[in-house]
C-alpha cells in the first residue's frame, strides 16, 4: 500500500485493493460493541462482517478440540505428528496434508498441536472423534452445519462463515459455556425522548445451577429468568480458554503480548495461498474477530498469515477497547485437579521428573498412571529412587 507524507502524518496514496473487517461483542450477552464491515461506505456497500462468508482456516480448529473434549480426551492427550496420506478413489487423487513448517513433531499433545497449529494433529483428531459429531458439535456454537464440508478438509477450516458468526461462536469459550445471540440494538426512542422499544438479551449466567456445577451452599440462587442456554461443559470451555491462552502465551500469536494481559486468549486462521487471514480472540470481558482479504479471491502474498496481516489491528483495537477492563482469568471449575504430566506420554510424571508439564484435568479423566519412560537425568532407570517413588500430584492454576 502506498502512503505520502502530509506534514505531520502519513495519508494513503492510493486506495488499497484488499479488504478487512473487524466485529466485537459482549460475550455475556451478545451485544455488538463494534463493527466495521470494509474500508469505504461509499467505495463499497458489502458489509464484510456480517455478509462476507469466508473460509476461516485453523481459527475453526477450536471447536474441534472443544468436540474431542467433550469425547473423553484432555488436553493432555497425545497424538501423533506423523505423514498421513488419504486416497480418494473418486477422483483418483492422493491427499497429504502438511503442517505449515512442512515438519512432522512428533506425539504431540493436544494443548501443544493447537498453540502451534498443526494441521496433521487436528485431522488426525477429527478423523478419531467422527467428522458428523464435530458439525454437530459445531452446531452449539452457533455455526451453520449446512456451511461446513463432511469431510476431513473440515479439520483445515474449509467452511465458510462470517466475522460475526465467528465472534458469537467465540463467545462460548469467553463466558464460560453459553450461547448467546449477537444484537446490534439497544433500544429505540421517540422524538420526545420516549422509549419504544428495548431489547432484553439472555445473558450468561456461569453462577446457575447445571450439570456439573453446584451452587454456593447458603447462596441466594440467581435470577434465571432471563439466561441464555448453556450449551458447554464449564470444564470444557474452562479448558478450551487456557489452551487458547497458550495461543498468545507461546504460539502463533505471540505478537498479542504487547498488550500485557494475562487473560487474553484466541486464534489466528489462514487459509490456502494465503487467501485469507484471522485472529479471533477475547477475554471475560470482549470478543473481537479480524478479517483480511480480497473480494475475489486471490492471494495476500506469500506469508501473509492471521498472525502478520490480522492480529495487528486486533491488536490495536484491544489496545483502547480493554483500557481500564481488569485483568481477569476465569475461575477453575471446582471438580478439576491438576497434575504433573510426561509430556510425551500424556500419563502421570514421578516425583522429580526433569521434564514434566502441569495440566488440568476433569477429576474423573486425570491420569493414575505414571509414564513408563522418563528423562532420568544421569541416573539410570534400575538405579533412580524415582521409579520406586509413588506418583505426584501438585495443586497450581495453569494459566
């Protein structure tokens, strides 16, 4: 994009070809805080976030991870980064899917392969929960099940859906489990002043009484007259929040750490040839969607990732939206325990072990087991007083 300098500023020289969209709401009750749907009004009509139904690459790979918790497995479940290859015997064609660094890693596990984005992670992951339940899944959140291909492409992102609906779908993961319906008006007023019309959005409600979670003894139960309906396992989306924290504490959007928040979490997206570009993230607080693309298709350029062309201004935008909001994580789930894990294996680590990780886990879904290879350090396995030693568990937030 060219620019010329006016006096103190720089102004564009030329009207840019690509387009970009941004969207952000109150997760709690769907309000739209924001919305810009293209760069001008007047050059073009089409409202970008709200009518544009895009691709939305690994920033659809959530939900898949949220359907394969909801199937039993955890964050620190382990799948093999491997070369996969698939034969499509009606067009005659080999698939073989790649991670975006061509590299293979490994038994990977989940909270890993989704702060790094692998493809082959999360294609395998589909393949094992079912491709129908995770569009039924999917479905929870908002999200068109008609607009979503029955096939492994899915784990890559090749649905198509708005900024909008992205946002409202994210809002699940930030309030804690609920559904909410984004809404763009507040209320509406007479010449005089007078009110004709307001809006009572259903609100998320995480202190309600659900499956799973129990209400403070002595509490005075809350209004539920007007809560929207919880569609997640509050562990659930508890865990989807911290693994999407990762996202931004060491993975592909570490640029959103400029904003130094600790409760920031999301997901950058990029489609094939660089096509098109995301990051939707959120706190408690805020959720907020960025798109960059062109109209017709076409290329960005080469590297033009969620995380170089749509995280800044997300970035920027969040920079004034979050001013003064606090800086707060979300509480833990009370029926969860965190323990110290292999981080190859995915089971329980033994006191002292070198290279053990802290997860959390469902109660009833924590590893009992310790992992049967280790790193022992210079002492050898018959040798090591850790192997006779029973395993440990610690008590630790892990966010």
């Amino acid at each position: 994009v060219r620019v010329r300098r006016a006096g103190n500023a720089w102004r564009l020289a030329q009207l840019p070809t690509a387009e970009g969209a941004l969207v952000a709401l109150d997760p709690n009750d769907g309000a739209v805080r924001a919305l810009v749907g293209g760069f001008d009004f007047a050059q073009s009509q089409f409202n970008r976030a709200v009518q544009a139904q895009r691709q939305p690459g690994s920033s659809f790979k959530p939900f898949i991870y949220s359907a394969a918790l909801e199937r039993g497995l955890t964050a620190g479940t382990v799948i093999v980064d491997e070369p996969i290859s698939y034969f499509d015997a009606g067009t005659g064609k080999t698939w073989r899917p790649a991670n975006y660094d061509n590299e293979f890693h490994g038994p990977t596990r989940l909270r890993e392969a989704l702060a790094h984005s692998r493809n082959i992670v999360a294609i395998r992951l589909l393949e094992q929960i079912g491709v129908d339940f995770t569009v039924g899944h999917s479905r929870l959140f908002g999200l068109d099940p008609g607009r979503l291909p029955r096939n492994l492409s899915l784990a890559l992102g090749t649905g198509d859906v708005t900024p909008l609906e992205l946002a409202g779908a994210y809002a699940v993961f930030a309030n804690g489990g609920f559904r909410v319906e984004p809404h763009f008006i507040d209320r509406v007023e007479d010449s005089a002043g007078t009110v004709v019309f307001a809006t009572s959005p259903a609100r998320a409600c995480p202190e309600c009484a659900s499956p799973r979670t129990t209400p403070v003894s002595g509490a005075r139960p809350p209004d539920t007259s007007t809560n929207t309906q919880r569609v997640l396992d509050p562990r659930n989306a508890w865990t989807m929040y911290s693994m999407l924290g990762d996202v931004i504490r060491r993975g592909t959007a570490r640029a959103a750490l400029s904003l130094k928040r600790k409760d920031l979490a999301g997901k950058t997206g990029t489609t094939n040839d660089f096509q098109d570009a995301w990051f939707a993230g959120f706190n408690r607080a805020l959720v907020a969607v960025a798109w960059v693309g062109f109209d017709q298709l076409q290329p960005l350029g080469r590297g033009e990732t969620g995380g170089k062309a749509a995280l800044p201004m997300w970035v920027d935008f969040m920079r004034t939206a979050l001013a003064g909001v606090p800086d707060e994580l979300p509480p833990t789930p009370p029926d969860m325990v965190t323990a110290r894990i292999d981080p190859h294996t995915g089971e329980l680590a033994y006191p002292g072990q070198a290279n053990a990780v802290v997860e959390t886990f469902p109660v009833e879904l924590a590893p009992v087991e310790p992992a049967e290879s280790y790193d022992f350090g210079e002492t050898s396995p018959e040798d090591s007083p850790l192997r006779r030693a029973p395993p440990s568990r610690v008590t630790e937030e892990l966010f």
